[in-house]
C-alpha cells in the first residue's frame, strides 16, 4: 500500500476482556496510523452483565465502537450456544455489508470469533488471523482455531512453530508472518500501579502471600472441568497467610457451574476473592505481585513468564501450546496441584527462573502487524492459491 492510497476501512472484532487486552495495543496503532480507518466491532461477553460489561473498559479507553453485536449469551449448553451463533452470523453479514471494510482482524479462536470470520467470507471479505496455528487438545476452540486460519488470507502467528503449522495447512509462505505474542506488548507499555496503590484499586489487604487463579472449562470433556476444579480448591485450602484472586472463567459450556462454584468457594473462606473484570492495567499488576499463577488459563503461558514467576498450569486445555520453562504442567489431582504449589513457593525454585525466556517474544509484535499491513495490498488477497508442501 502505498502513501497517496486511500485509506483503508480495518474492522477488528473483539469479544471477550482477556482478547481485548490483547489486542489493545493494536487498535490504537490502527487508529493512530494515517492510512488505516479503524471499525471496531464489539461482541460476546463484552455486553453481558455477568461479566462485567467489560465494552465500558473499551469505551473508557476513548475507542470509538462503531458496532455492537449483543449474542443473548444467557445459557451454557451446546443449543444455546449454536442459537446465539445462528443469531449472530446474520447480524455481522449486516454490518459488514454496510460498512464495507477492506479488511478483516481477527484474534484467537473463540465460537463468536469463528461466526464473524464465517460472515467475512460470505462477504468476500479478506481476513488476517492474530495467533493461529496453536494446538489446545481438550477444546472445542483448536477446530474454530484451524478453520478460522484456513478462511483467513494473512496470518500473524506468535512462534516460528505456529508459522510452520499454518503453513502445513496450505496457506502461502509469503502471508504467514511471525510476529510474537501480542500480550508481551501490553506488559511493556503497561504503567503498573504499586503495590500499595493496587490496595486501594482493588479494596483489598494484601496478605504475606498472593496468588491469581484463572480457571476454564475443559470443553470437549464432559464434566471433568467440575472435578478438576474441586480438586483445586482442596489444594488452595492449604495455603495460610495468602490473598487468593480469581478472575471470571470464559463463557463456554460449563463455564456457569464454574462461576456458581467459585462464588461459592470465596464465601466460605476468607481472603478470596473474585473479579468479573480487573481490567488490563490491574490484572497485571496483580501478576506482578504475586507469588505465582494457578489455573489453566493461556495467560500463564502468554504473559506471567514475562514478570520470571511460575505458572502452574492444570489439566490439559493448554496442552499442545508452547511452554516457558516457569510453566509447570500439573495433573488435576489434589496431591499433584500440592506439590506444584509448594515447589513454586521455594525460594531456591523461584531463583532458577529469574532469567526465563518468555518464547512469545519481548514485544513488539503490534508495531510488526502494522508494518506488515502498509505494505500489502488488500485487494489481492481474497483469491488464495493452496501452497503444496513436497514429501519425500
């Protein structure tokens, strides 16, 4: 693209906190960049109450939303989920057929982002994939994750490992970018409060110990989640002297069991508790106080290594993702998450990860996308050709 182009109408979508604080960083350079016309599509939990009406953070952060698309989410089972889909696909061909985008930016892999990229493509519209090519083995997201990539045109993946993936899959070398994680961007242009200041934030006394549990269904095993959790909180009832922080698990099926069982736990112990939405700036503080992260969130792997403190990561719906060596893979069994929380306790194990090498990079990526975009021309992108890779 050149510098006397028209500029070109870029419609991000986003729906969820964790993917926006992502994508932050993005948004404003898009809309900062002379060349770009930011569409910011707003969906999914974002408009929903139960978690936080987290579209008042973005409104907050002085973005101009210029759509919202409210999915009804009110139920957690496989019909409601596919009714809020149907619903929604109708509405994005809508908006996309009115406001005519040049391009399309989608993060990640959730069922609100698969329905959009849908949408794009009936449109004709072209698309560019944030953090494709990633394996999560126990979630419904790794097929939308693989079928979002195989609709997308222009790829920007966070490892080397997941370009080579999403080229295994026939897209062109030429529009497979690796450009690191986008979190790592957002860690180092965070202003992160003190910690005195993170008290007063959050209304909370810190005890001599912090911990941050971030904890998601296991979506294509059917109750495990449930187990998996009560097993979790066994472990945590061992822990004295600690302020105990958990954020709100994703909306996917089960998710509301994990909600009412979360609310349930912090009313019958002291010194929990939960947050529908921290928000970027505190949840990172948060991380950056305390003595390590537990659950089986993508954050722990994304972004805690970066702040050289351990992840204990449960169960397996991050199993197949790169890991830092401050990752530590952990059975959900009680005695297990035991184990792993006193081994991230010890101060000789926490003096091992002090130079740990975060593999989603040390930022930067944001800056990479946008330099990639003003170079490419949009309009040749909607006809892709299937790159054969040659077996011996």
């Amino acid at each position: 693209m050149t510098k006397t182009s028209k500029s070109k109408k870029i419609c991000v979508i986003t729906g969820s906190r964790a993917e926006y604080g992502l994508l932050k960083n993005l948004l404003f350079l898009i809309k900062k960049e002379k060349l770009f016309k930011l569409q910011l599509l707003v969906t999914g939990t974002h408009l929903s109450k139960k978690h936080g009406l987290t579209v008042n953070n973005i409104i907050k952060d002085q973005l101009n939303v210029k759509n919202k698309v409210d999915l009804k989410l009110k139920k957690d089972d496989a019909s409601s989920i596919a009714n809020s889909m149907s619903n929604g696909l109708s509405k994005f061909v809508k908006i996309f057929e009115k406001n005519k985008p040049d391009l399309i930016i989608l993060l990640g892999d959730r069922y609100e982002i698969f329905i959009t990229c849908v949408a794009a493509t009936l449109c004709r519209l072209p698309i560019a994939h944030i953090h494709g090519g990633e394996i999560t083995k126990s979630l419904v997201d790794e097929a939308f994750r693989h079928s979002i990539s195989k609709m997308s045109h222009l790829h920007f993946t966070a490892t080397n490992e997941y370009k080579k993936r999403v080229i295994q899959m026939g897209e062109q070398p030429k529009n497979v970018h690796c450009v690191g994680g986008l979190g790592v961007d957002n860690i180092n242009f965070s202003n992160l409060y003190s910690k005195s200041e993170l008290e007063k934030k959050l209304k909370i006394k810190f005890l001599k110990k912090i911990i941050i549990v971030t904890y998601h269904p296991e979506t294509l095993k059917k109750k495990s989640s449930l187990l998996n959790l009560k097993n979790l909180f066994n472990a945590l009832k061992t822990l004295r002297d600690t302020t105990i922080i958990f954020t709100m698990p994703n909306f996917d099926m089960e998710s509301l069991v994990i909600y009412d069982l979360i609310s349930n736990f912090i009313l019958t112990r002291k010194n929990c508790y939960l947050f529908k939405s921290l928000g970027q700036k505190k949840y990172f503080s948060c991380l950056k106080y305390s003595d390590f992260m537990i659950g089986n969130s993508s954050s722990g792997l994304l972004e805690m290594p970066s702040f050289k403190k351990f992840s204990i990561n449960i169960g397996e719906r991050q199993s197949g993702r790169i890991k830092a060596k401050s990752v530590i893979d952990c059975r959900p069994k009680t005695k297990d998450i035991v184990k792993a929380i006193n081994f991230s306790l010890n101060s000789n194990n926490k003096n091992k990860i002090k130079n740990v090498v975060n593999p989603y990079g040390t930022g930067g990526a944001s800056k990479k996308i946008i330099k990639i975009l003003k170079r490419k021309n949009f309009d040749n992108l909607i006809l892709k050709e299937f790159f054969n890779i040659k077996f011996s």
